[in-house]
C-alpha cells in the first residue's frame, strides 16, 4: 500500500513537474567545483611554475572562491619541486591523487597500478590540504576487469574516486598558445580571454545539457582544468562568467557529498555525483574538436604576426 501510494505520489510530482515551464523548476542545481590536473607544471617563457601557482590562487582568493581539487602527479612532484603544490594546500586547497607515473590503466596490471597510486601518496600526504579524492590519468578506467580491482583497493586505502562531469580540451588550447607563442606570434591577450572563455563556457553548458537530458538536473558538476597557463590567466574570468550565468562554485569537499535535501524529493530526478563519465559520451562538444579550435584561433586573430622591425616581448 505505502508503495503504490509511494508510486502515486511521484507520478503526480513529475506530472506537476512536466507542467511548470522549465525555468520555474528548482531542480536545476548549478553547482560546480573546479579541480587542476597534472601539477605541479613546468616553466613556460609566460610563467615559472610558481608564478603560475601564485598566479592561480590569487585569482581563485579574489574571486572568494572555495577550495579547488589540485590532482598532482608523483613524477612532476620529483622533476618540478614541492613548492608550487604547497601554496594551494597552504592556500586551502586540497591536494589530491592522480598517481605518480600518469600512466593508463589500459597497459597495466591493476596490482602496478595501484603500486603506482601508493607511491604518488608517500609523497603526497605530508603536504598541506591533502584529501584522499583520486583522479584516473587520462580519466582511463573503462577496463572492468582491472578497474573493479583499482576501485576495491581505492575503497580499501579511503580514497574517493574523484570524477568529472564537465569535460574541455584546454590543454590543447594550451598547446596552441604554446605554439604560437614559440613561433613568435604576438598574443593579444584580450582575445585570448574571450576565445578561451567562449569554450570552455560552451563546454560546461554541453555537458550540463547532456546529464539534464538523463534526468540528472539536481547532480553537484565538477569541472575539469589543467595547471597551465590559461589557468593561471583567465580562472578569476572563468569563475565570474560561470557565476553571471547562475552557477555557484562548490568546494571540491562538497562535490562528492548526497546533495542538500532540497534537491532529494524529486523522485524523477535521482542524484548521482559518480555517474557515468561524460568523456566517454559519444558526442562532444565542438570545444572538444581540435580542427575546430584551431580555426576558431586563427579566425579571431589572437596570435598575430610580429611586423618587420616591431620588437615583441611576451608578457602576461
Ligand atoms: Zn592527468
């Protein structure tokens, strides 16, 4: 009986859903948190790998942002030093697991692979902020027979598998910046900014729009971005762009928590912050092209050739 009243009950709530138009619905969280991999970062000719820590965290404490994930690497911890991981930790932030060798799980045995996540530890817990959230390398886990192995052990050492929900490629616009900035090109900055922000905004409202179509409307978002340079210019402008359009940035302590009750009874609408990882969607957004970034680079003419005689010094 308490069933079928159960049953009754939530169909009057999805009808009653159904009928308000969709901007009148509570159920659309906005929440976000935002998470760094693969730091700590080498220099570029823009930023030392300090400079663009420093430079991350003060744009992320102007903006009052709350703490990001920063998931480092054991072997860039080795190469690029410790100081650069230690600011976010002393900053607030959490240092987080994603392995010390950044192989994928795809050539190796779950056994080595978990040695692996060990080792990167070892290093890792005695920096400030360290929180057991765990991030797959190259987000690999689609081998069941290793990964249910990978998962039980990340269950056994306390780790939360730190997934994302919202996809980019601005590593690859990294590497774009990179390139140009390599072959000389002037970078005019002001266009850097937009370009970067029109994609990555893009590829938030993607794969927003890709969990809204599962029913997945209530689900804490977590973003994901790399310590690189466009990091460390523009996440103080992404911040702002994502708050202008409704989203409120979460700590990455909150990400992976049941959601508040608000969003629990709406029974259609079921919360699964560790749902199915939208980098294996069959579809991405056009951000996600390389072809398309490219052109979208030169069509807006943000690198531009350094006329004969003009003296050009990159700067930030
Ligand atoms: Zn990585």
């Amino acid at each position: 009986m308490v069933s079928v009243l159960r049953k009754l009950l939530c169909v009057g709530m999805v009808v009653l859903l159904s009928a308000q138009p969709a901007d009148a619905r509570v159920s659309h969280a906005k929440r976000i948190a935002i998470t760094i991999d693969d730091a700590p970062s080498p220099s570029t000719p823009l930023f030392t790998g300090q400079q663009r820590a420093l430079s991350i965290i003060d744009h992320l404490r102007k903006s009052d942002a709350p703490p990001i994930g920063v998931f480092a690497i054991g072997n860039h911890v080795v190469n690029f030093g410790t100081e650069q991981l230690k600011l976010y930790g002393l900053a607030g932030h959490a240092i987080c697991n994603h392995t010390y060798s950044h192989r994928s799980l795809k050539n190796c045995s779950a056994e080595d692979y978990v040695r692996d996540i060990q080792k990167a530890e070892k290093l890792l817990k005695e920096m400030p902020g360290y929180a057991h959230l765990f991030r797959y390398p190259y987000l690999d886990e689609g081998y069941p027979a290793q990964t249910q192995k990978v998962n039980s052990a990340l269950k056994d050492l306390g780790y939360t598998n730190a997934r994302i929900t919202i996809n980019n490629c601005d590593y690859y616009m990294s590497h774009i910046l990179q390139k140009e900035r390599h072959a000389g090109k002037r970078i005019d900055y002001e266009k850097l900014r937009t370009v970067y922000l029109q994609v990555m905004l893009e590829c938030v409202e993607y794969f927003d729009g890709w969990f809204d179509l599962q029913g997945k409307q209530s689900m804490n978002h977590v973003l994901l971005m790399h310590s690189n340079d466009l990091t460390a210019l523009y996440i103080g402008d992404l911040v702002q762009a994502l708050r202008d359009r409704g989203w409120t940035i979460i700590s990455i302590h909150d990400a992976y928590k049941p959601v508040p009750e608000d969003f629990k009874n709406i029974p259609s609408k079921i919360v699964e912050t560790n749902s199915a990882n939208p980098a294996r969607a069959r579809n991405s957004p056009k951000g996600m092209s390389v072809r398309y970034l490219v052109e979208l680079f030169r069509q807006e003419k943000v690198f531009v050739d350094v006329r004969p005689g003009e003296t050009y010094t990159a700067s930030n």
